[in-house]
C-alpha cells in the first residue's frame, strides 16, 4: 500500500492580494514560510520514500523547507502545476468578475461548465492528476511519498478519489496553505485519511 502525503504550498504575496497564479508565480511571504515550517515540524518524523513538487517555485521552496536535512531528492513533475489561468494569471479577482462576469461565475459556482481559450478547464486537471497517480503508483508499490501542490489541483485529487463530480468541486473542505491531505492507494482503491487538515497551524 502506499500513502500520499499531499500539501499546498504556503503563503504567497498574490494569495494575499488576491491575485490569481496559476503557472506564474510570486514569492512566499513570512506567514507563508512560517506555516511551512510548522508542517515540517509535524512531519519531522515522517519517513518519506520521495518527495514530488510542483515546478512552480512556490511549491518547490515550500517542499524545500518540509524535506529538511532528509537526504532525498525532490522530483519536478508538470502533472502538479497548478491549473493554467491563461490571461487570467497576474489579475485580481476584482478585476476578473469586471472584466469576465460569466466565465469568472463558472468557474466558482458551475465548474463543470468553466470553459477558457487560454489556459485549462478543470476536466484538463482531472486527466493530469489520473496521470500523477498512475506514474507515482507505478514507480512506489508501498511507501510513503509527500506531494506538494496547489489548492485546485488537490481539490481535483478529493473530488477524483471521493468519486465526487467536478460539479461539486468547491464543496469543503477548503485547501488552506500548507494543509495537510493524507490519502493511501491500493490497485484502483484510494482511501482518504485526511482531508486539508491544519492543526499544525492552530
């Protein structure tokens, strides 16, 4: 059996202005690195058989602060991204409900019907974290492996293993900046153990 330890990075300075990312990036802030650090104290005894990270700086220096002194490396895998926003990125959700009222309500409110020109649907996310799962199942019968991630793309991941559609998607619980999802797989069984959980913030 082989368990997943999945995260958020933490904090950044758009997540605070309220910016959407998606593949662009800013920096962590203090909070961001602080509650980093706390999940990694949680973690210190965790053995990890591999760590996988976003490529986004973000998720990487966060994975950074969580691996501490372990002597693994840390994997890039595109599949984590992410989902991409397009011409979205870099825009506050102020000026995206102005300037895009129907897409911007779709894609919190009717996500299954969210369609975009320039970046990538939540159904694009769903094929993305299938390939994930299978490759990391391939690659790690039995372990324990940290993932770390973006709160859309865990969102998908519960959705997926909780057989919930993409309709429901924003149902809770809500991906908070270094909360911790702990699920195993098991052949085509996925169990959640824990779900955006940040006691390690409390």
């Amino acid at each position: 059996m082989l368990t997943l330890y999945v995260t958020r990075h933490g904090e950044t300075e758009w997540n605070i202005e309220k910016r959407l990312q998606g593949w662009k990036n800013s920096n962590l802030t203090e909070k961001g690195r602080r509650n980093a650090i706390l999940l990694a104290n949680r973690l210190q005894n965790t053995k990890f058989d591999a760590i996988y990270s976003s490529p986004s700086e973000r998720a990487i220096q966060t994975a950074e602060i969580i691996k501490q002194q372990r002597s693994i490396c840390i994997f890039k895998d595109d599949n984590l991204r992410e989902i991409h926003l397009g011409e979205w990125e870099g825009q506050t959700q102020e000026q995206l409900e102005q300037q895009f009222p129907h897409e911007y309500f779709a894609f919190w409110n009717t996500p299954h019907l969210y369609t975009t020109e320039t970046g990538e649907t939540f159904f694009d996310i769903e094929k993305r974290v299938d390939t994930f799962l299978q490759s990391v199942a391939k690659h790690h019968k039995t372990g324990t492996v940290l993932v770390v991630s973006h709160s859309v793309w865990i969102k998908v991941l519960l959705a997926k293993c909780k057989n919930v559609p993409i309709k429901q998607l924003w149902q809770p619980p809500y991906i908070h900046d270094t909360s911790l999802t702990i699920m195993t797989i098991s052949g085509n069984d996925y169990n959640m153990i824990v779900e955006g959980d940040i006691s390690h913030r409390e």
